[in-house]
C-alpha cells in the first residue's frame, strides 16, 4: 500500500484551506536534485496537514 499522503490540486486563488478553513502556507522543495517525477505539494494546511498542488485553471 502507498504510504505517501495524496496531493490535491487546488487552484491558485485558494488562500485558506477547503476541508478546514485554515490559512495556507507554502511548502519548500529544497530536494531538487531528487527529482524521481514525484509530484512535490506547494501549499499546506498547519490545521489539517492537507498537502497541496497549484494547478493553473482549477
């Protein structure tokens, strides 16, 4: 079984986060030269934990 947690996508407008309502912040990939074609989330929730993708046109 994947162990990983599921990125979302969620659309660039999105500041608050759409289970919780809790603020988002950015998640930094310092890890770039591990670069395995793993998706990398680019937001957070602190509240929940929900990892997140931007996807222009969500």
């Amino acid at each position: 079984m994947d162990s990983s947690p599921k990125i979302e996508p969620i659309s660039a407008f999105h500041k608050d986060c759409p289970h919780c309502g809790s603020s988002l912040f950015p998640v930094s990939n310092q890890t770039e030269e591990n670069n395995d074609g793993e998706e990398k989330p680019d937001k957070e929730c602190h509240c929940c934990g929900k990892k997140f993708i931007i996807l222009f046109g969500c």
